[in-house]
C-alpha cells in the first residue's frame, strides 16, 4: 500500500497549500464507512492464506467480496468530490480480477518495480496471477511499475483512478469551509425562544 500512503500524503501536502485545513479531517463523515475496514481487512487476510486448493477460491471471493464492499461505500458517498472516479477505478479492479482470477501481473513491470530483484516470485499470493497471452482486459493489469523509499509496487489503471478520485475526496474535504455547528450537536435557543 505504498502508493495509497504516497497518494494520501500528496492530497494532504496540496489541500494544505491551497488553503484547507487538517483540522477538516475530523469533520470527513461518510456513509457506510465500517465496511472501509472491513473491505481492507479482508484483503489483508489473504495474504496469510495458503495459495492452493480450496484456501485459494477461498481467498479469491474474499478478494471479489471486499471489492464489493468498496463500491457499495462509494455508491453510498457518490455525492461527494471525487468518489465517481474512485468508483471507477475500484470497478477496473473489480472486473480485471473477476474475469482473470486474480489480478494479472506484468512479470517486467514487477521486476522493475523490485529493483531488478533477481528470483523474484510475482505470484507469492492469492490476488495476483501472470499476466500472459490469455489474460482479459490485459490492459487493465498491474502494468506500471512504482518505486519510492527502497519500496517497489505495480499499479493497475485502475488503481491511478482510485488514486486521483481518493485525491480529489481528500482535497475537497480539507478545504471546505469552517463548521461553526459540528453535526449530531443538539443545540437550545437562546432566551428570546423561551415564553
């Protein structure tokens, strides 16, 4: 998650120049947001599945499922700056690692990303699978390679939509005007409202 930590990081440093506050962030409500952890969690547990057999289906629908689950809080927060692009970039996903069983790799791009890493094993886990000849929408893959800090990821279209969507949530949230009256607070009139 590297580049999500590089995106966040970026969104923040621009929405500060351009006027916004971090004090915004405790203010970023958003519908559905439980399934936000829920969604990353799942895709954290199949990294400790074993790869074979029954484990690997397993693995794949938990993978499918928590993609589910980041469309439905986008679906649910598509009013706000920037979730439209991050829907589609989690539907890039979505559909490449549906149609592929699991998310296609370009094994070049995976070795540039690593520093040139010599006995490199691309598909170590359940998410990721060669990309080849056979592959759907190839061009949806894990095809561009990121390295930043010593630290190597290959990044899909999809997620650069992702990305700039979560970019744009972040910038939008961070230079929204002041809140005088924080939501959920129960406020009384003052003395003229009283008979």
């Amino acid at each position: 998650m590297l580049w999500l930590s590089l995106v966040l990081f970026v969104a923040l440093a621009v929405a500060v120049v351009r006027g916004g506050r971090l004090s915004n962030l405790g203010d970023i409500r958003l519908r559905l947001w439980l399934l936000l952890p829920i969604a990353f969690g799942m895709q954290a547990v199949t990294a400790f599945i074993p790869n074979r057999g029954w484990t690997a289906a397993l693995g794949f629908w938990l993978i499918l499922l928590s993609f589910l689950l980041l469309l439905l809080v986008i679906v649910a927060n598509k009013d706000r700056r920037g979730m439209w692009l991050a829907g589609i970039g989690v539907a890039m996903n979505f559909v490449v690692i549906g149609l592929n069983g699991g998310m296609p790799v370009l094994e070049g791009a995976a070795v540039v990303a690593s520093g040139f890493e010599t006995g490199l094993n691309v598909m170590a886990d359940i998410k990721h699978v060669p990309l080849d000849e056979g592959a759907r929408l190839a061009f949806l893959a894990d095809v561009i390679p990121l390295r930043f800090a010593g630290q190597g990821q290959v990044l899909s279209l999809g997620d650069v939509f992702l990305a700039v969507g979560i970019g744009r949530f972040l910038e939008a949230e961070l230079r929204r005007p002041v809140r005088w009256f924080k939501p959920g607070v129960k406020l009384s009139g003052g003395s003229a409202t009283r008979v």
